[in-house]
C-alpha cells in the first residue's frame, strides 16, 4: 500500500506554511519520520530556521525581519 502524505510546518511568526508531498510504501514509523526529517531539511534549504528539536520554526521573511528590524 502506497500512502501519500501531505506535511507541513508553520512559521511561528507570521503563521505561513511550508508543504512537502510524499509517497511512504505502507505505515511504518521508520518511513514517517523519515520524511518529517525531509521536510524539516526541504524547509532549511529554503532558508527556514528550525530550531528546538525542530519544534519552533521560522520562515525566512521573519528571520530578516528579526535580525533587521528597520
């Protein structure tokens, strides 16, 4: 069985979205973490800051605005 997983994570700034599509063969725990950790790198490369044990996120337009406020 194929499922296909839509993950997201939110800035906890501004609120917007960051979205992965995946495709996991079956429902294993392994898989499912397996791409969180994707999603969590996807939004890195997207100059997202993850931090906390990837539990606070902060998208790049707030990061800008955090360390230039003017």
């Amino acid at each position: 069985m194929t499922v296909r997983l839509l993950a997201c994570i939110e800035c906890d700034e501004c609120h917007v979205h960051f979205e992965k599509l995946a495709s996991i063969q079956g429902l294993r725990s392994e898989a499912l973490a397996e791409e969180v950790h994707e999603l969590v790198l996807a939004a890195e490369d997207h100059e997202w800051d993850c931090r906390k044990n990837a539990t606070e996120h902060i998208c790049s337009c707030c990061i800008e605005r955090i360390h230039n406020p003017f």
